[in-house]
C-alpha cells in the first residue's frame, strides 16, 4: 500500500482507471509513484546544505494533464518538510509543457518549457506568493526532470531569489515504487 491511506486504497481497487489521455502521451515516461533512492541534496549560497527524502505521485483521470504531488520528509526524524503539489500540461500536438505548482511554503508558480524524449526542461514563467512569505522571496525557478537508461526519475532544481541569482538548489534521484 505504501503511503496511500487505506481507505484510498480499497477505493483504487474497485476503480478502473480511465486511459491515458493521448495529449500526455509524450509525458507517460513521469506516470507512477516514486521515491527517493538516497535523501535528496539541498544547497544555496545563503543555507547549509541539506538531505531530504521525497515521495513523488505523478497521475492522471484520463485528462490532458498529468497531477501530482512531491512530498519531502527530514531523513532522520520523517518531519514533514516541503510540499507541493499541480499539473503538468501539454499543449496538444506539440512539445510545449507548463508546470503548475502550489507549495506549502504561500509561492504558486507556472513552470513552461519543453519535453524531449524522456527529458522535461521548465522554467518559472510566473511566480506569486502569499503577502506574508518570509524573505528573500524566490524570483526564479529552473527544473529538469529526466528519466535515467536505468528507469530512475532525476529532478534538479535551480532557484534565484530577490537577493541571489540563479543557483543549484536540489538535486534528487526516485526509484519506481509503483506503476
């Protein structure tokens, strides 16, 4: 069962699931619930670095989007650390993708860039936030997913705030926990 509830198990059991939608196809390669293979790296020119474990749920309900969920964990205590969770669109026919996020954290964001083979490529096209989000405020987000030979998901992120330009900020590899 993993992290799904039990009641939402018991539910996906008795539930066929629709097809995927064929405007997603070229994104089928995210589906799946994955997690992370060793804790994830985090750094940024204003923090100590860091380790984290993450939970990824990439979905779908037969729509032209995929859903999904990260959920980042402290390694040693299991803490709820940072959560997000959105879509990642196509737009039909094409190669164009937008990735929208709402974070734990008050920031939503739209992501938008390219799928190419087994490679999602985004960056931040809009970022706003909650009026109370603590400072320095992110300005800019660039995220790659990848889909290693070995069948492992990667995801890099870079981050700019208001008082730092881009920068690596988390790196992340995910084995397949289920399909």
């Amino acid at each position: 069962m993993g992290s799904v509830d039990p009641l939402t198990y018991v539910l996906l059991s008795f539930v066929d699931l629709p097809s995927l939608n064929p405007a997603v196809a070229p994104l089928a390669w995210m589906l799946g619930s994955w997690v992370s293979e060793q804790d994830g790296q985090g750094e940024f020119p204003t923090i100590s670095s860091f380790q984290y474990k993450e939970e990824a749920v990439i979905s779908h309900v037969g729509q032209p989007m995929l859903n999904f969920t990260f959920c980042a964990s402290n390694p040693d205590t299991g803490k709820p650390l940072h959560r997000e969770c959105g879509f990642i669109r196509i737009k039909p026919g094409t190669n164009h993708v937008a990735f929208i996020s709402a974070q734990n954290t008050g920031v939503v964001e739209i992501e938008e860039g390219e799928v190419q083979g087994e490679q999602l490529t985004i960056s931040s096209h809009s970022i706003s936030r909650i009026s109370f989000a603590k400072e320095p405020h992110v300005q800019q987000i660039c995220r790659i997913f990848r889909l290693t030979p070995d069948g492992k998901l990667e995801q890099t992120v870079s981050m700019a705030t208001n008082t730092q330009p881009l920068a690596p900020h988390l790196r992340v590899t995910y084995r397949k926990a289920s399909s």
